[in-house]
C-alpha cells in the first residue's frame, strides 16, 4: 500500500522550532546548541537555556546508555550538579556493563562509556564559552577531589584539587601561548601565557 506525500503545511509544520510536551524520547537533537554547541547558554541566551531545562524535565531522568550521558552533559552546562550526578548514578547503575560498555536495549554501545566521561568533565571544566570555568557543576558528592590533565579549548591543560565544593589550587600549563580567562565562581582571573609555561592558581 503506498502511502500519500503530506502536504505543504505537514512540511511546514516538521519545520517549525517545536517540541512535543508529551515526548519522552531519548533523542536530544534539538538541544544541540547547548550541548556539544555553544550557541545556548545560561550566561548568553537565558531564556532558550530554560526552554532546554523544560524539555529535558519533560523527558524525565532514564532513557538508554547515550541518551543518559547526553543529558549529564546538558545538565552540567546548565550547571544543574545535582541533577547531572544523579543522572550519572542512573547511567552507571542501570546502563553500565560489566566491561563498561554502556546498553542500549540489546546494542551494546561506547556512546554511553565515552559520553559518560565527557560528562564528568564537562562537571568539572568547561570552556566552550571563551574562557576556563573551573568546577562549573561540582556535586555535593565530590565535595573533595583532584583531577589531572583536563585539555580545554585554546590549547591548555589543566589539574585541580578541590575541598567543600571550592577550589584550593589549579595548576594550568600553556601549550600554545594564547591569553586565557579562568573563572572559578564569579570572580575572574586574565592570563598573558607563554606556551611550554604552568602557572598556579591559589584559592582566590
């Protein structure tokens, strides 16, 4: 049986900028500006970063291996940790194999494995907006850590130690030269490098 072309206004209508308030599917696609783009954001364009809180509040908080590491990373760009930790939580506990390949259905993915850390980054650094935010998204369950090695955009690298949630100290190596911004809550930090450099950061 074939089946007839919709019409102009069916087409038209798939075109529209909308989002289906009873969807719960696991697919972000329409989000793409917030994350892995840029285009969204809570500093730049609020009103569309709580348009991307909505949709993803509708689709609650499951989903398969890929769709829930999607939503960490959304999460922690809306600097939303606790909601991003649970969703981890989720990822691990309910799509995670044994050999840390993630589930989906019965496909056996890396989307998941690989998403799931890009989240945990995107928790503890992000600098898709022109300048290093530090512990942008830390929970409360990580209220104390350290991480090494955290590539960032503009060519630096950067290791942490955090206590109660706040920085301590951040060792930041300059691979390129380039000036950076380095944010850590509100306050700011300008740096003029020179590649091959490591400047430390106290508590500020």
């Amino acid at each position: 049986m074939f089946r007839s072309l919709p019409s102009y206004s069916d087409i038209f209508y798939l075109l529209d900028d909308l989002d289906d308030p009873k969807g719960r599917h696991r697919h972000f696609s329409h989000l793409w500006g917030m994350y892995p783009g840029k285009e969204i954001s809570i500093e730049k364009t609020p009103e569309f970063a709580k348009a991307v809180q909505k949709s993803l509040t509708i689709r609650g908080r499951g989903g398969t291996g890929f769709g829930m590491a999607w939503q960490i990373c959304i999460w922690a760009r809306c600097y939303k940790p606790e909601i991003a930790h649970e969703m981890f939580r989720n990822l691990v506990k309910q799509n995670t194999l044994p050999n840390l390949f993630s589930n989906c259905y019965r496909a056996i993915q890396v989307d998941g494995t690989f998403g799931g850390t890009a989240g945990i980054a995107e928790m503890l650094l992000q600098s898709h907006l022109g300048e290093i935010h530090l512990l942008p998204a830390i929970p409360k369950a990580w209220s104390e850590g350290s991480v090494k090695g955290l590539c960032t955009r503009g060519g630096f690298e950067v290791d942490m130690v955090w206590k109660d949630g706040k920085l301590a100290v951040a060792t930041i190596r300059s691979k390129l030269g380039n000036e950076c911004r380095v944010r850590h809550g509100n306050a700011t930090v300008d740096l003029k490098t020179e590649a091959g450099r490591s400047y430390r950061l106290d508590a500020w």
